[in-house]
C-alpha cells in the first residue's frame, strides 16, 4: 500500500507542475503578443505579405 501512494503523490506533483509550466507558457505568451494569442491575418504583425485576408 505505501508503494501505491507514493506513486500517487509522484502523479499528484507531476501533473502540478505540468499545469502551472503550461499556465506560464500562456502568461509568457499573451504578454510577448500584447494578449493576442490568435494570428489575426488582418493585423500587421500577423500578416507578413501585407495581403491581409484572402
């Protein structure tokens, strides 16, 4: 039984960690595009041929 729940706290920490990396990868993101995450083709940044929408 103890090798069962420390198996369970490994996951437990594991999926943690897993969470808050993935919610820094968000931060990081919004706040290097200004907190646009969607290429908006419209948009100067987003659309480098200067065509826009097709």
């Amino acid at each position: 039984m103890a090798l069962m729940q420390w198996w369970g706290w490994l996951i437990l920490i594991a999926a943690v960690v897993a969470v808050g990396v993935g919610v820094l990868l968000v931060v990081q993101a919004r706040r290097r595009t200004g907190g646009v995450i969607i290429a908006d083709p419209d948009h100067p940044a987003d659309d480098p041929d200067g065509e826009g929408r097709r």
